[in-house]
C-alpha cells in the first residue's frame, strides 16, 4: 500500500506544483501590493498572465521540434504525435498570448490593437505561422508523408517565430510596447520583488498546464489510433 502511493505521488507531484502555483498565481496576482509605474499602474497585474503564456508557448514549440527531429531520425511514428500535440498546446497559448497583450493594450493604451505597433503585428505573424501547420498537415493522407514534412516545417516555424518576436521588433525604435518608448521594460519588473515572487510561479504554473493539457491530448490521441488500429 506504501509502495502504491509512493508511486502515485512521483506521478502526481508535478501537477499538485501546477495547481498550487496558479491558485498562488490568480491570488496574488490580484490581490498583491504592486509597485507604482508610469503608464503600466494597476494594468501591470497583467505581466502574471500574458507573458507565461508566451513562456509557455515557445517551451511546448521547442520541445515540438526535439520530437520532430527525432521523427526524422528514427521514423517512429509516436514521435509525430507527440509532436503535433505540443504545436496544438503551444498554438492555444500563443492565441491566449494575444488575447491578454490585446486586453493589456486596451488598458494603456486606449484600443485593443494597433496596426502601427510592430511587436504586436510581428507576434500574431509568428503565431499565424503556426497555424500554417495545421493546413499543412491537413493536406496529407499519409501518415509517413504528413510527419515527414510536418517535422520539417516545423523547424522553420519555430525559427521563424523567433525572427518575428525576438528580431524584427528591434528594429522599431518608436515601439510602445513595454521596454521602449519610455515603457518599462521587463528588466524593469525582475528587480522588483513584489513582482518577481508572484511572475516567476506563474511562469512555471502556466508552462506545467500546458504539459498537463498535452499529456491528455497525446493520449487521447494513442488510444484513437489505436480504436481504428493505427497502433
């Protein structure tokens, strides 16, 4: 009986972690004292939610493409499942990522988008580049074929999410997103305290949801090709 539940709670722990830290999460982040910035104020509360998400995004697509490229390598099909589902759980959060950026705009800046601010235009093109994933994969009947290129793909998405959140919103230097413009940046919120306790579990709350949700998905996914005997 020890033994039973010693084993169950190896299994488990990590999702107890993930359930304290977003409860600890949604409270503080509501309920914490928060420094006084210019232009950001209260909206700053926001930082616990949207910026995870992108966290949470490029670790389910990083870790997507190690699977891809082990498709690629050893031509196991499970690779590309594994895979897939990470793109589908990093897509849902790179969607979330612009849902809460858009809310975090209306407050400070009065409208939910602007087209003239690169760094948001440049996240939505790496997000949008995801979603060319999927209709690539839609296109495919064979399941050799489909993980084939999809892995390929893959890798170039991810380098070219890269390019369009890392690289090109550098080159605007009239940017009002956070860190220029007279925003502050994010180095600005790391050496706060009040900030980092609550941001840094987040991120970690946030990122073990997503591998919670994936975890469901995949075996979803194994136990429906195994119903139709692809496995």
């Amino acid at each position: 009986m020890e033994k039973n539940t010693f084993s169950g709670i190896k299994h488990w722990w990590w999702k107890v972690l993930c359930m304290a830290c977003l409860l600890y999460t949604v409270v503080m982040g509501i309920y914490s004292d928060i420094p006084k910035l210019n232009i950001l104020e209260q909206s700053i509360r926001n930082l616990f939610f949207h910026v995870p998400m992108w966290f949470g995004m490029i670790f389910m697509t990083l870790t997507s493409v190690i699977y891809g490229m082990l498709y690629l390598n050893k031509g196991q099909i499970k690779y590309d499942v594994i895979s897939s589902q990470l793109v589908t759980v990093g897509f849902i959060f790179g969607l979330l990522g612009l849902m809460t950026g858009s809310i975090w705009a209306r407050v400070t800046w009065g409208a939910w988008w602007s087209f003239s601010e690169v760094k948001l235009n440049a996240s939505a093109a790496g997000v949008l580049t995801y979603a060319a994933y999927f209709i690539l994969r839609s296109s495919f009947e064979d399941d050799e074929k489909k993980a084939r290129f999809s892995a390929v793909y893959n890798i170039f998405a991810f380098v070219m999410f890269f390019v369009f959140i890392m690289v090109i919103p550098r080159l605007d230097v009239g940017s009002l997103h956070p860190g220029n413009g007279g925003n502050p940046g994010f180095s600005a919120y790391d050496l706060d305290n009040r900030l980092r306790i609550v941001f840094y579990p987040a991120v970690i709350g946030w990122t073990l949801m997503g591998g919670w949700i994936t975890q469901l998905m995949i075996r979803s996914k194994f136990l429906e090709r195994k119903k139709i005997g692809l496995e």
